[in-house]
C-alpha cells in the first residue's frame, strides 16, 4: 500500500509533529475504487483477496486521511481502524491511528500504535519524530530525547531542525537549560523560521531571567504568522515580560491584541483579560 506523503505538519505548539502522516493530498493516486467490486454481494473478510483487502482499506484510509485533515478525528479514528481490520501490518495505518488517539489523549493507545508502526518499518522516521513529541505531552523527557536524537544523528532525516526542537525542549524539561539552549539554537540555523523552536528559546531565556532575548523569540513566534493559539501565547508572554520590565505600554499592546483575537475566550485570552483589568 502506497501512502503519499506532503511536507510535515507541527500540530503541536511546542514540540514537532509529523502529523501530514498521512498523505493529505493523495495527488497522484488513481481515483479511490468501490471498496466492494462485486456491487450487492458480501462476503466475508477470509474470502477476500489480497487485490481486494487492498482497495477496500485504502478506501477507509482515503476516508480517514481526508477527516483528519477536516479536524474530524472522531470520524478519521472509526476509519483508521476500518482500515487496520483489512491490513493489520501496514505502518502507515498505524501511524494515523497513533495520531487520532494522540489527538484524543488517549496517551497508551497512541504510544501502541507508534511502536507497532517502527516494528513493521524500522526506519520509519515520521513515526520516530512523533514518537518524541509524544512522550513529551506525557513528560516521559529523557525517551522523547532518545528518539529525538536518533532523528539528529540521522543524516538522511530531511527535517533535522524538528528533531533539535523536540530534544531541545526534552533536554530543558529535565533541567539541562544549556543543552536545551544548543539543541533549539541548532535548530534555527537550520531553519530560522521555525518557530517552535523560537518559542521555546523564549520560554527558556525567559526562565534564565534574559528578558530582552526572550521577547526577541516572541517577535520571530509573531513574525512567522504560527496561527492564532501560537500567536496568543507569545504576545501574552511579551506581556509579562513588558510588564515586569515596567513597560505598561507594551504590555497593554500585546494583552489587548490577544483578548481581542479571534482565540480570545481561549486560555490565553482570559489570562489576558485579566492583566488589563489589573493594569487599566
């Protein structure tokens, strides 16, 4: 079963993901067939062919593809999993079937899936980097390193800045600050429009008490338009970091920008909301 593939995708704020799994594109693959060729006849799982098993899975998988790039995880999951039932052993399934259950927070489940996907395909880097981001989520730092590091000691790993971005922060979470500042800094020269890894730079420098540094990664977070969550969060640190250096002008700036954002009945928009009650 071949599985297009597009350019990946950060899903999650701080850590990388390499969520387009998943060809979301499907170009040059032939139209999805009937997954039943004989129209009206059913017939059992054991009856089928392999030609067969093949089209109706890649059917289900066209479907689940297609859900989860709609934000319709419930329905892409219920696909996925009809995929499976036809080819158990196919990595690419169980890739997409790690990230719906990621999605859901469904932590074990995902983690099951992720490792069965690199026992079929050892090398299966897409796998490996989402692997990484999540044991992050579930702050298990020092394996979400590990599988980081085999993607940076990879030198046929296409995105190698993903892979410093997720052993960046593994490497800060577990208390290596300057570590976690080499790993995130490597991944910017690679690519200085990664954002993540400015983020994460600004949480960090933030932490190490470098203020102005840290408002620097939260203007490139800004600058290379991440999307609304992102965006928030960095303004929203800005104004902390505005306010504690006693500039009430900047501050208001960013938490009203925040609060008045499409996102702000979100979390960063309530903690916004609240500083400009403090400050007005």
């Amino acid at each position: 079963m071949s599985h297009p593939t597009r350019a990946t995708l950060g899903v999650a704020i701080r850590i990388a993901t390499a969520s387009a799994v998943l060809g979301l594109g499907l170009s040059g693959c032939a139209s999805t067939p009937n997954p039943d060729p004989q129209v009206g006849q059913v017939k059992a799982k054991s009856d089928l062919t392999e030609f067969e098993k093949e089209t109706r899975s890649r059917a289900h998988y066209d479907l689940a593809v297609d859900h989860l790039a709609r934000g319709r995880t419930a329905q892409a999951l219920r696909e996925f999993l009809a995929a499976v039932d036809y080819r158990p052993d196919d990595p690419w399934i169980h890739l997409g079937l790690g990230e719906c259950y990621r999605r859901k927070s469904l932590y074990d489940e995902s983690e099951q899936h992720l490792l069965k996907a690199i026992e079929l395909k050892p090398h299966f880097q897409t796998a490996q980097l989402n692997l990484s981001a999540l044991y992050a989520h579930m702050g298990r730092y020092e394996e979400s390193g590990e599988w980081a590091q085999k993607l940076v000691d990879d030198p046929t790993y296409p995105a190698p800045w993903r892979a410093y971005n997720n052993l960046g922060w593994a490497y800060f979470r577990s208390g290596k600050v300057d570590e976690a500042r080499k790993a995130l800094n490597s991944a910017l020269e690679y690519d200085a429009t990664f954002w993540p890894a400015h983020l994460n730079l600004g949480i960090l420098e933030s932490e190490a008490g470098s203020k102005l540094d840290a408002i620097q990664h939260f203007e490139a977070v800004v600058e290379h338009k991440p999307g609304p969550f992102a965006e928030a969060e960095a303004r929203y640190r800005m104004g902390e970091l505005y306010v504690s250096l006693g500039n009430r002008g900047r501050a208001l700036e960013e938490f009203t920008t925040v609060a008045e954002s499409p996102v702000g009945s979100s979390s960063w928009g309530k903690k916004s909301q609240d500083y400009l009650k403090i400050l007005q």
